[in-house]
C-alpha cells in the first residue's frame, strides 16, 4: 500500500474518532453549578419565605411570579383525566395539547373525540407532539383523524440523519391549556398506565396540576415557543395568547417555569440549586428518575447539616426503568450517611416529579432529578409560594411515605454483591439517564 494510501486512511480514521468523540460529549454534558453562595452577612442564601427569594428565581429562571392563580393539585388519573375532558368539552375559543409520550390506547382515544368534537364545533385546536416519545401514533389513525377534522398537529425534533447531534435533545414537556383560561402540567402522559388511583400494580402514582390565571398565559407562551420550533409559526393574539389568561383567578402567587436545554448552566439547574439552598425547615422530594449528580448532592447533604429534614420519595422496584433505578440506587449510601432520608414508593411505579420545601415553595411538573432533565430536555412545572397550597403538598408527600419502605444506612449496606454490580454499571452512563 502506497504512502498516499496509508495516510488517507490515518486522516479518515482520525477524522471518525474525532466524530465520534463530538457526538459523544454533545450527548453526555452536564450542568456546572455547585455552590450557592451568598456573600455578605450570614452567608447564606434567601430563605424560600423572603421576598428576595422570589425576585432571584424570577431573575435566574427567567420564570414570572404573578399573584391571582387558582392552582389544584391533582393525584393520579383518576382525578386528572375527567377532570381535563371536562375542561376540553367546555372550550369555546381554543385547547393547545403539548405530549412527550403518547401511545395508542383509552386515553388517546378519549382525547381523539374530545379534540375532533370541538375541532368541528369551531374550536382552534393544536397538538404537538415530541417526535421520539409520541412515535408510536405515527402511523396509526389518530393523527390522519385529527388533520382531518381541522386541527393542526404538529412533530417536535424529528430524529434525522442531518439532526443526530440533538436527537438527545428531546421536549418532556407535557401541557394542555383551554381558552387561556384554565392550564395543565405535571407528569401525566396519554397513555392507560396513568389511568387509576396509583395505589395498585399497573395503575401508576402521578402528580399533576390544574390552574387558573396569570400562569395560564406563561404556559401558551411555552407552546408557543414550542410550535415556533416545529413549525416555524408562533402563534400571536387572542386565539393562542388570550387576553383572558391575565385576569386573576385566586391568590397564590406561581408562575410556569419552561426550561430549556443549554450546553451551560441551565434553568433547571439554578431552580433546583436555589430551592435547595432557600430550605430552612423541610425539603420534601418526589422523584420517579433520582440520580443526582454529586453537585447536588453536596448540597443535599449541606440543607441536612444545617437542620433541614431532607427527604426523598422515589421509585422503588416496580420502577419502568431499571437501569435508571440501579444508577440512583449507587447513590444511596453517600445520601443516607449524609442525613437525607430516602423512601421508596411500593404499591405500583411512581411517576410524580415534586418538591416542596419549607411548606411554602412548591413544584409540580415534568422535571426529573437526573441529568437528562438539567441539561438535556425541554421542561414544564408550575411554582408557587403559597403557604396553604404548601401544606397540602406537604400532605400529600407525608402520606405518599406511609406506602413507602424507607432506606435504613445500615440495612442498605448489607445488600448483595450483584445488586452492587448492577448499581455500579449503571452509575457508569448517568449522564444520559
């Protein structure tokens, strides 16, 4: 083989190590944050309960808090889904419907007819859908069905050749609005494992909200972006953007926090870190996908030495993501020697992504605690600092626990070698999880 020959086939070798070296840091990046400081007098960062803290998560999670909202929580499909169909049947204007997962199956049907049935009643319906955890409608008949009564759907970073690069890069939001009037977020997916009461095996436990007023508007704005994305239209005026979102509807202070993925520090990243660092009382987590990286860590551990009571409900072994589970589970015992209680939830897979600290700032929405949610995904989670919406999350997490095992140190450490195994290879790839 000729000089030529050789040192064409070195180029390209190289060439292809070096591609394959950019596609792997562009889908193993992580978030920098790891310290809050607050230098000055005392050092520590704004307690959720000072005014100062709501002005900084505004300012560095460019997330508006309006006062005037009616927020609901809303537990499992039982209490979400009817209560949403309902909503669906009484818009007059327009419904937005944002999925990350959606599959064939009763509840896709139910929101097929809803949708269809307000489509033809005049209703401006639009549906967008992420291209990878929605792929499994293309090629049935709800979205032929869907186009042909008029309504406009929509696909969110198709996976193609040319955008291999961003293919991890996914929107996990999942949202439903009604005439600017009344919004949706949290966890819920349309398909039937969310359907129930999230206390029997198959029936999985979620948390989602339901609100009314200024918030509303912040979720349009969030579709709207969005839609822009995929379609290259943004959506202006009182159709998608109506006027009837700003009018006030209750008295919690919240807002719609909309992330977005960044190759930097993200706004998911500084939300968590802030509400960390704001607890002064209790730091209450639910979590279906834990694997916090060791920032956030550190500061989970630091709320617990300065007398939080950190907890942490999350999946236990009937999780839908084993490997998942096992890299969180590798994490366990540096958490639990450091003071933060760990339960796993038992009677079916739990879902809910909600934390609330100090019974006065609270979270419900689609965010994980994993990497995959700080650095790599669209989010949606509505905020409030509200002491009665506070307590009742509170509530909810307490009671959630009863059905819990919690983790004992000492117990945990006495676990097999296999399971220690399986816990150290999937620790390995945390960064995609």
């Amino acid at each position: 083989m000729s000089f030529i020959s050789y040192f064409l086939r070195g180029t390209l070798t190289a060439l292809g190590l070096i591609l394959a070296l950019v596609g792997l840091l562009s889908v193993a990046h992580t978030t920098p944050v790891h310290t809050v400081l607050a230098p000055g007098v005392g050092g520590e960062a704004p307690a959720v309960h000072d005014p100062q803290f709501n002005r900084i998560m505004e300012l560095y999670t460019g997330t508006h808090l309006s006062e005037g909202n009616r927020v609901e929580v809303l537990l499992n499909g039982d209490s979400t889904y009817e209560r949403m169909w309902d909503d669906i049947r009484s818009a007059k204007q327009s419904i937005i419907v944002q999925a990350y997962f959606a599959e064939p199956g009763k509840v896709a049907d139910s929101l097929q007819r809803l949708l269809i049935d307000r489509a033809r009643a005049g209703v401006r319906v639009a549906v967008l859908l992420d291209a990878f955890g929605a792929a499994s409608l293309k090629h049935t008949k709800v979205l032929p069905a869907l186009r042909a009564a008029g309504i406009r759907v929509a696909w969110l970073r198709p996976i193609r050749w040319y955008t291999l690069n961003r293919a991890t890069t996914r929107s996990h939001s999942r949202l439903v609005a009604v005439d600017g009037r009344v919004g949706y977020t949290g966890g819920f997916g349309i398909a039937d494992e969310w359907l129930g009461d999230g206390a029997h095996d198959g029936q999985w436990r979620e948390t989602n909200v339901r609100f009314e007023g200024p918030a509303v508007a912040e979720l349009q704005a969030a579709f709207a972006t969005c839609w822009a994305e995929a379609t290259g239209v943004l959506f202006a005026g009182d159709v998608f953007a109506s006027r009837s979102a700003f009018t006030p509807r209750g008295t919690v202070v919240a807002g719609l926090m909309h992330t977005v993925p960044s190759v930097g520090s993200t706004a998911a990243e500084r939300f968590v870190a802030l509400t960390i660092a704001g607890a002064r009382r209790s730091l209450y987590i639910t979590n279906s996908y834990f694997v916090p990286n060791q920032d956030f860590r550190t500061l989970l551990k630091a709320a617990a030495r300065r007398g939080v009571d950190v907890r942490v409900l999350t999946v236990g072994e009937k999780t839908d993501v084993k490997t998942t589970w096992y890299a969180g589970r590798a994490y366990y015992e540096d958490l639990l020697a450091g003071g933060v209680r760990i339960f796993e939830y038992q009677p079916s897979m739990i879902h809910a992504k909600t934390i609330v600290a100090d019974g006065m700032w609270s979270a419900i929405g689609s965010m994980n605690f994993d990497n995959r949610s700080m650095a790599f995904n669209n989010e949606t989670n509505l905020v409030a600092s509200d002491s009665v919406f506070g307590a009742r999350m509170d509530s909810v997490f307490v009671r959630d626990c009863t059905s819990a095992r919690e983790m004992r140190l000492a117990t945990f450490r006495m676990r097999g070698a296999w399971e220690r195994m399986l816990e150290w290879g999937a620790e390995k790839v945390w960064r995609v999880l």
